[in-house]
C-alpha cells in the first residue's frame, strides 16, 4: 500500500502526457488499490491532460519512487 506524499514512479503509461517512468507523489489515498497523484515537470508545473491535473491511479499503475 502506498502512503500520502509518498514518491512514486509510474509503471506504465496513463494517458498521451503520463508515461512509464514519470515521477509524481500520492495526494490522496481513497484504498489499498485506489489513489490520486500529480506529476510536475522540471519547473516545477503540473502536467495536466484534458484539463486535469491531479491523476486517478491504480495500485498496478505505480511502484514506490527514488526518494530524495
């Protein structure tokens, strides 16, 4: 299970902007399986899809990130 502002890597790719590899942080845990994470870019801005910026995600979409 995954925590709040815990540092995640996803494990494949999520929409045309999210894409395997990209580093985010959990925001909301709703369960074991199901969460809500945002994805900045190296300045620091959200990415965003279809006007989103914060991301449904699943258990299987993500693995626990590099912390710093």
């Amino acid at each position: 299970m995954f925590y709040q502002y815990q540092r995640i890597e996803l494990t494949r790719d999520i929409n045309p902007v999210l894409k395997v590899g990209m580093t985010g942080v959990i925001l909301e845990v709703w369960d074991e399986e199901h969460y809500e994470g945002e994805f900045l870019d190296e300045n620091g801005f959200n990415y965003e899809y279809n006007g989103a910026g914060i991301f449904t995600l699943k258990a299987t979409d993500i693995a626990p990130g590099k912390q710093t």
